[in-house]
C-alpha cells in the first residue's frame, strides 16, 4: 500500500465530551498495552501525535473508535502530507500530518520538520524552529465545503467582491462562523477596512427596501387617520409590515429575494387600490417600491445564500 492510499490514528490530547479524565486515560493506555506512567510520559507528553499509521481506512477508523469509546479523542486521517512536529512552550509535540497541525496551532506555538527516521541529532543547542505555514481556513457556501485557503486569498477576494464577510468559515471544519469574525479575531491579522462593492451593494438594497416600507407606514397611518380613505390605509400598512420583514432577507442575500420581486402584480395592485381608494399619495411609494425591485433584479447575482425560510407575500 502507497503512503498516498494510507490512513493513522491521530491521538488528539483531548477528552470526548463528557468523559472522565482518570477513566479515559487509564481506559485508553490498556487499549494501547502500556504502564500508566509510560503512557502519560511517551504518550499523553506527547499528544497530538500518530499512534498508528499506513493502514486501510476502514482498519484505522476501527481503531480511532475504539480510543473514543474510552472517552480519549483520537482521529482517522489520510496519510501524504508532511509529517511535522509542534513546538508548545518547552515541549515538542507529534508528530502529526501538517494540515491536522495548522488545526490545532496555537497562539505562540511554531512548527518544525519531522527529523527523518535515523538522522542523527542536530549539533545546534535546540530544534530551529520555522515559522508556521499560513492559517487554513475553509469556506462554506450552500451545505458545500471550498478550501482550504489563506487570508491573504480570502481578503484579496473580499476586496474582489467574490466574497463575502457573511460566507461561513472554519479553520478546523467543525467550528463555522462568518469570515468577518474570523478576519477581525485577534488570532488572525485585521482586515483591510473597505467594504466590498457587493456588500455595500447589498446594503443600498435593503436601506432603499426599509425606507419603503417606512413610506407606506407613513401612508397607512395618515389615510387611516382620515377615516375616508381607511381601506387603502389598512392595505397599505400590510405592505410596510411585508417590506420591514424582507430586509432582512436582502442582508442575508437569500436567494429567493430577486423572485419575489419578478412580477409586478402586487405593485399593480396596490397602486390601484391608492389610486381610487386612497388618493396620489400613495404614487410615493409604488414609485419607491420600483426603484427597489429594479436594483434587486439589476444584481440578482449577488443573492446566492439558500434558505428554507419563505418570504413574507
């Protein structure tokens, strides 16, 4: 078997939730076949590091899941990448593949090479560090995972417009937040101020869309008032309460927006019911609600987030 087609058991150093430390790590060295206090010292010292390697998928996942019933978490991962060591403060952890270490880096730790097997120590007082590779992050649009990329990638294209600051992103796959929390967190360097032209693209869209629905709230209330044009009043204020519900679906760039604003039906309508129930005052506000859904439908592109969550009609 190839090292390409091979898969370890990574022992990550940390407990399953809800698992008894004491029980899980006296658990665990009997699984491996060792002494408490050679386990803690060769092993657990040692963790995050490969406790078995070049083996099937199948095999090594067997095992992994084996740690995990014990309470230990360990990992399946396939083999091909280079094998490197952490140094954490005075100790010198691994070693384990280099992606699954960009996973766990740390603040202030350093990653080093995995000295071949039988080279002889170095005559330099100490392993020479190097600095970390680059921060992976993962990006995920639409239930599918893209990457793994470095932030100078991720914020060349937010400049681009490519991207957006609400995209979900992970460094470890598991834990997704948006990628302007991760780009503004002190663990990454900060963000280049300027907002992309599609965010405040987006931005425009749903203030003109608010402003709106503000308008015919301003409407309803003045024709209700009036008494004689409270029909048009009571219509018109559904209109602003289904306009105040869709701004936040244009901040989410949910890509069911730019259909609800095809047809121009509901704006026929209701210009009607203004123009003979409710008098000219209602021509502000259809003329606004055209402004919007012509800007909506002009950058349809930008509306690409699914969601199972209707829009209000």
């Amino acid at each position: 078997m190839s090292v390409q087609d091979a898969y370890c058991v990574v022992l990550t150093g940390d407990l399953e939730p809800g698992a008894d430390a004491s029980t899980a790590w006296d658990g665990a060295s009997k699984l491996l076949g060792l002494e408490a206090p050679a386990f803690e010292s060769d092993i657990l010292g040692r963790a995050p590091l490969v406790l078995e390697g070049e083996g099937r998928a199948a095999e090594m996942e067997s095992r992994a899941a084996r740690l995990r019933q014990c309470g230990v978490s360990a990992v399946c991962l396939k083999l091909g990448a280079p094998m490197v060591r952490i140094r954490r403060g005075g100790r010198l952890l691994g070693p384990v593949p280099q992606p699954f270490a960009l996973r766990v880096l740390r603040e202030g730790d350093a990653i080093e090479p995995d000295a071949a097997p039988g080279a002889p120590p170095s005559a330099a007082p100490g392993p020479q560090a190097v600095p970390p590779p680059p921060l992976a992050v993962w990006l995920s649009r639409a239930g599918t995972s893209y990457g793994p990329y470095t932030l100078g990638q991720l914020r060349g294209w937010l400049q681009e417009g490519s991207v957006s600051r609400m995209d979900f992103a992970s460094t470890d796959g598991t834990a997704w937040v948006p990628l302007g929390s991760l780009l503004g967190s002190p663990a990454a360097p900060a963000l280049v101020a300027r907002e992309s032209s599609d965010e405040a693209t987006i931005r425009r869209i749903a203030e003109y869309e608010r402003i709106s629905a503000i308008v015919w709230t301003v409407i309803a209330v003045v024709q209700i008032l009036t008494l004689v044009a409270i029909i048009a009043g009571l219509w018109n204020l559904y209109a602003a309460w289904t306009r105040f519900r869709i701004v936040p679906h244009i901040h989410a760039r949910n890509c069911q927006v730019p259909e609800a604003f095809e047809s121009i039906t509901g704006l026929v309508v209701i210009g009607l019911i203004n123009l003979f129930l409710g008098g000219v005052v209602g021509v502000v506000g259809i003329v606004l609600d055209f402004v919007v859904r012509d800007h909506v439908l002009k950058n349809r592109h930008l509306f690409d987030q699914v969601s199972d969550e209707q829009l209000p009609v």
